[in-house]
C-alpha cells in the first residue's frame, strides 16, 4: 500500500505571514460558535482549517462530521442532511439519522459548498436560520445544535452573480472568512513542508530519512504546484520511492508533475527508480502500474473509456485499478 492514512490533525506547517494570520484566526474563531467559510484552491488546506476549528472548539468531544456536497447527488443530498423516516420514499427501507443531527454538539463540516444544487441550498439555509431540521418525510421539527464550517474552492460571489448560490446562505455562512492562499504565494514554506513530509513518509515507509540537496529544495520551490499542498506530498512521496538517499535538483526535475511544462517526458525515462526501496518484485510492480495508469489518465483528462482505449485494456478493468490502487483525479 502507497499511502497511510493518518487519524490525528496533523499540524498545520508554515512560517509565512499567511499561515500566521490563518493560525490567530483560528484561536480566535475556534471558541465560538460563528461560522466559518473556508475558501481556496484545491489541494490548499481547507480541510485543515476545518479540522483545527473543531479540535479548538468545546466541541472537541463530540464529533466532526464531514459531508461532501459535490459527491451527493442532488436527490438524496436532502436525506443524507437531515435523514429520513422509514418508507418515506422507495428507498427508504429504514429510518436514517442524518448528518445535521449526527453533528449535534460538535462541528458539521460542509465541504465543496459551491456544488450544492440550489434546492439543497434553501434547505441547508432554513436549517441554519432556525437551528432546527424535519427528516424527510418526518412531521416534527428537531432541534439541533451544531457549529457550521463551509468550504468551497469556488469563487461564491462569482457564483452568487451567475445565479448558482444563494446570496442569503452566503451571507448565513460567511461569519468569519477564512482564505487559504495557494501555495505558490507561500513558496517560503516549501523548504518546512518537505522536510516534515520527508520525515513522516520515509519513517512510514521504515527507512532512513532522505534528505534534499540544497539544489534540490531550490528546483522544489520553482515548481507550479497548481494541486498545491496536496501535490507537494504526493511529488515527496514519489521522491522517496524514486531517488537516492539525497534528492537531487535532476531528480526534481524528472519526477515532476508530468502536466507541469517545466519537464520533458524523456528525462523520466531516463531515470530508473531506487529498486532498493521495494521490498518485492510484486511491489514494484504495483507501483509501476499505478504511476502509469495515473500518468494515462491524467494525460486523457480522466475519461475512463478514453483511457482504457489508449492503453488497450477493458475499461471496467481500468475501473479496477483505479479502485486498487485508489487513484482520484487532481491526487497527482
Ligand atoms: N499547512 C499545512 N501543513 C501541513 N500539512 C498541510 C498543510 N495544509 C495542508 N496540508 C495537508 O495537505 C493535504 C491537503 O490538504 P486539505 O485536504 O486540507 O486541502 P483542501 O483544500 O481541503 O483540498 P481540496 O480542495 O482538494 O478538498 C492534506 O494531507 C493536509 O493534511
Ligand atoms: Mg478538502
């Protein structure tokens, strides 16, 4: 297995004036029950500064429920906020607590706000107004108590404009705002973030840390880093596996990003991997074959027949691998 996933909130690294601001913020903020909408790029932190806010907050017993407004569709988004009652509509074999009331006493996390259907929207605003929420297909009004943190990587106000958000929620959201900066306005904190993720990753992995030549951190700082942080741990991690104890400017360069226009696809080839770093011929392989379907898809804008064509499998055997392998798009 590639990754590991980490359950504590990991600390939030950066010694830039904008990290420092976002830090106060959150002291600040996080005692309070106001609410916080989190804006920024993909891969920026956002989710971070969510997690931070509950960790801080007296809610920090109870739980951080996420919910992932984009990848609801808009029919059952009403269900999975405020649950239903059993054979309120076909589906509906059973009762079902939904995620406002599971939230109650602690933070209920609205990811990728901007994606939320506007019928969604005006409940989620009702909601919000009353603190109180009706189960699908339920009679009596529940009370809830739960602190509200939003995220989007949309421009709202731009959405507001083209009629895709509410303008009233915005405004029920927006208490406080929080904007995570890409990292390319950050550069300063590249150096910190990959010592850190050096660190973690290579003691995951049970090896001695790899370190960065001084060249190395230079060619790191100049990269685009359009998937932002989220990149820069996913390009460490393939650092780990690809280079020797020292990672080298040469190595940066040929490992990068292969959608970012600094690099040529030849001198990837040209490199080979640290074939001590795998422990099996097996692990090797599944490691070639999730760099290559990643590349392949990444390189076919993630249309999953295209793909499959250009590489000549079936595509529901290239679903498979993206499922074994748990690729996701923008997850370089
Ligand atoms: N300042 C930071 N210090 C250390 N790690 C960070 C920092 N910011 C983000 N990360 C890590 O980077 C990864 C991406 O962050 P996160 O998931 O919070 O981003 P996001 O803005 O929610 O992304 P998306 O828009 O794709 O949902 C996570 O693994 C997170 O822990
Ligand atoms: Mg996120």
């Amino acid at each position: 297995v590639l990754k590991k996933k980490v359950s504590k909130t990991r600390e939030m690294l950066g010694e830039s004036q904008a990290i420092g601001k976002i830090k106060e913020t959150i002291d600040r903020v996080a005692l309070t029950d106001a609410r916080v909408l989190v804006t920024g790029a993909n891969g920026s932190g956002k989710e971070l500064v969510a997690r931070w806010l509950h960790e801080k907050s007296h809610r920090s017993d109870a739980a951080l429920i996420e919910v992932n407004c984009a990848a609801i569709p808009s029919e059952l988004i009403e269900s999975e906020l405020f649950g239903h009652e059993k054979g309120s509509f076909t589906s509906a074999v059973k009762q079902r607590i939904g995620k406002f009331e599971l939230a109650s006493s602690g933070t209920l996390f609205l990811d990728e706000i901007g994606d939320m259907s506007l019928s969604a929207q005006a409940k989620v605003l009702r909601a919000l107004q009353e603190n109180k929420i009706t189960r699908v297909g339920g009679e009596k009004e529940i009370d809830v108590d739960v602190r509200v943190v939003a995220a989007t990587n949309k421009d709202l106000l731009k959405e507001i404009e083209a009629g895709n958000f509410r303008m009233d929620l915005y405004h029920r959201l927006s208490v406080i705002l929080i904007h995570v900066p890409p990292l390319i306005e950050r550069r300063d904190d590249i150096p910190l973030l990959t010592k850190s993720f050096l660190e973690e990753i290579c003691t995951d992995y049970g090896m001695p840390v790899k370190k960065v030549s001084e060249a190395g951190m230079e060619a790191l700082k100049a990269l685009p880093w359009s998937g932002n942080i989220r990149e820069l741990r996913n390009m460490i991690e393939r650092l780990i596996i690809l280079s020797d104890k020292i990672i080298t400017d040469a190595d940066v360069k040929a490992f990068a990003n292969p959608t970012s226009p600094t690099i040529a696809t030849a001198e990837v080839t040209a490199h080979e991997p640290d074939f001590d770093n795998f422990k099996s011929f097996q692990e090797y392989k599944d490691f070639a074959e999730r760099e290559y379907i990643k590349f392949k898809l990444e390189k076919n804008g993630w249309n999953v027949s295209k793909t499959a064509d250009d590489i000549d499998i079936q595509r529901s055997h290239l679903y498979s691998k993206i499922e074994k392998f748990g690729l996701k798009r923008g997850e370089n």
